[in-house]
C-alpha cells in the first residue's frame, strides 16, 4: 500500500472526521464561553465586589511601579497574573458545566427505549404440550 493511499485511508475514516468536527465545534463553543465569562460573568461579579475588574489583578515580580494595567506591566516585566487566572479558572468551570449538562440530555435521550415491536409470542410450556398431544392420541 502507498503512503498515499494509506493516509487517505486513515484521513476518511468516521472517527478522524468526527474528531475533527468536534475540535472545529469546541473552539468556536469556546469563544462564545470565552465572551460569555468575559463581557457577561465577569462584570457582574466585579460589581458585586465593588467594581473590581478581576482580569487585571497581578502581583509586579520585576519592580514595576503600581497602579499600571497588566498588559503595561507584562511588558515590563514578569507578574504573577492571579486575576487573569481566576477569569479562566471560572471560564472553564462553566464550559465544564455546560459540557456536563449537554452530556446529560444525549445520555438521557439515548436511554429511552425505541417504540417497541409487537412481542412475539411466549413459547409454549412443554407440559402443555404434552398434554395436548395426550389429548389428541386420545381422540383417535
């Protein structure tokens, strides 16, 4: 087998398109999580704290003065980002969230019994069909 028809092989099956599905479907439910946290979450839970916005929270490890914005900060130097961290660490909470929950419903949906055929019959006991056959010797 060539190399190319090998990979063919291999780049057409189910499981690499699915996958391949999945990825591009996860970065962009990604970016809609990301936004959702970002411009949504995240601004209420800094009004709730008084008006904190989390995302530019750092501790300066290179001497940079106070008060500047992270992005000004990093590029003087290194920071400990803890803010930052803590606006993903809840992006992925709820991402983890919503995955489990969608997880859920396909369980759930695929649990249900599909409409059921007419039963076949139970096969007859063998003792009634002894007695059947006795009956019928006896009508001869």
């Amino acid at each position: 087998m060539t190399f190319m028809t090998e990979f063919k092989e291999f780049a057409v099956k189910g499981n690499v398109v699915d996958l391949a599905v999945g990825v591009i479907i996860g970065g962009a439910f990604g970016k809609i999580v990301d936004s959702v946290v970002n411009d949504l979450i995240m601004p209420l839970v800094g009004k709730v704290v008084g008006g904190l916005d989390f995302s530019n929270y750092y501790v300066a490890l290179a001497g940079q003065p106070a008060g500047l914005a992270l992005a000004d900060a990093k590029k003087l130097g290194a920071v400990f980002a803890w803010g930052n961290f803590v606006t993903v660490a809840l992006n992925f909470a709820i991402l983890a969230f919503i995955i489990f929950l969608m997880i859920k419903q396909i369980n759930r949906l695929r649990a249900q019994p599909a409409p059921a055929a007419p039963a076949a019959p139970a096969p007859t006991p063998e003792d009634i069909v002894l007695l059947r056959e006795i009956r019928d010797s006896l009508k001869r």
